[in-house]
C-alpha cells in the first residue's frame, strides 16, 4: 500500500479547507479503551458531510437529486485516541481523477500531532438513474481542482485468488443511512468486528466499495493472506463481492 503523506504537515492549518474538534465518548471506545475503527469513521463522514454542507454541495445536491457515494477509502492510523481525549479532525477536497472525487482527512491529537491520515474517493450519483456524474460538472473548483494528483486515488484491490475461513454478517435496519443504503461505516465495522474475533489487530486499511447490500442480507467475509504479510478481506453476497478490504496486521 502506498503511505502518502498529507499536504504540507508542517502548516495543515493552511492547507485543510475545513476542521472541528470532537471529543472521544464512553460508547466509541473498544475495551482497550480506544476509539473503535467504525468511530473513526463515523468521524471521517462526518467531518466530509460538514464541510460539504458548509460549501452547499451537501444537503444542496441532495435537494437537486444527487447524493454522495464512497467508493474507495485508505486509512492510517498511528495511534487511536483513548476516552476523554479531545482530538481534531480536518478535511480538504483534493481534486478530481475522472469520476472520482478525492477527499484527504487529517485527525490531530490535543497537541496537534497527526495521528490518521485518510484518502477517500467519491462518486455524485443521480439518485434517480443511479448514474454517477461528472464531479467537475457540480463541485467548486477552488476546493475540488478538476485534475488530482494520480497518486492520491486509492488503490483499486485485486480479487485473492484463494481464500479461506468466513463469519457471516446480517444487514440490520441500523445499517442503512437516510438514503435506505447501507452505511459506508458499517462495512469498516464489520472489518473491525472480524478481525476482533479471529484476534487480529491491524494499523491501517484500505476498503474498496463494489456493490450495494440489501436490508436482511447476509455479507459473508471470507479472509486470504499475501506474501508481504497483508490479509485481504473479501465480503459477499450468495458468491457476488460486495467489497474488498485490504489491512496491515500490527
């Protein structure tokens, strides 16, 4: 997996278009006491939706019949913050890489020291069609330049040719957002919850987004190993994947 480093780390403040401070509560915490990885992403979708509404490219587009749709997301976390800790969560839009458009997020401890980094990339769909449309047709340019670097797009994951030991996941009413989808942080929560129960905990991931997942469905998550000492974690419906994550075992 590529690391990449945000924008200027030595001046984030300048180089993130949007931030707010968020405290870490009692029900986002693991029982080791640190903010669960489905939290985290609770927080990343927040702060995404925050900024888009202050831009009126949120609850805007929605009123015009679009809506936002999270394709790919790389994730690195250095350290999870612990209950109690207030920590700083910043978004940017970095530009657009054909149909994707491609958001960073920078999570700073109290003492500002960068502790997740995250690149995301988006499709606009017609909520009617379910087309995607073109980014640059709708969003600023000044937050959404129409050329990303290519290197910032997230990974596309290749399919395990071989894979082994699965745990089966029903979607639940509580999985579905305001647009009767599935949750982008539900899929992360299943990761969480699969890694907890085979005893693996891992530093950073990445999760590619392949097919929509229906209310009473079950995603059956089916684990592979690379030879660089990543484990890839295909999630399935009757044998369709529905995504592909890909994590980095501590």
């Amino acid at each position: 997996m590529a690391i990449y480093e945000p924008y200027n780390m030595k001046d984030s403040t300048r180089s993130f278009q949007y931030e707010k401070k968020f405290e870490v509560l009692s029900f986002q915490i693991d029982p080791q006491g640190q903010l669960r990885w489905g939290a985290l992403g609770d927080l990343l979708q927040e702060i995404a939706w925050k900024h888009a509404d202050s831009k009126d490219f949120g609850q805007n587009l929605f009123d015009q019949g679009f809506h936002w749709v999270l394709s790919r997301m790389s994730i690195q976390v250095r350290k999870l913050p612990a209950w109690g800790d207030v920590i700083t969560v910043k978004t940017a839009g970095r530009g657009i890489n054909k149909l994707f458009a491609l958001r960073e997020f920078l999570v700073e401890d109290s003492a500002g020291i960068p502790i997740v980094n995250a690149m995301s990339a988006w499709l606009l769909l017609d909520s009617g069609s379910k087309r995607p449309k073109r980014p640059n047709q709708i969003l600023p340019t000044e937050l959404f330049p129409p050329q990303a670097e290519s290197e910032l797009l997230p990974e596309k994951i290749p399919l395990p040719s071989t894979i082994d030991q699965g745990q089966g996941f029903l979607v639940r009413p509580s999985d579905l957002d305001m647009n009767n989808h599935v949750n982008n942080v539900s899929y992360i929560r299943w990761v969480e919850d699969f890694c907890t129960t085979c005893d693996i905990h891992f530093s950073d991931l990445e999760i590619n987004y392949l097919a929509e997942a229906m209310l009473n469905e079950t995603i059956n998550i089916f684990m592979a190993n690379e030879e660089d000492s990543r484990i890839i974690l295909t999630g399935s419906i009757d044998g369709k994947p529905v995504f592909i994550a890909r994590i980095t075992p501590k």
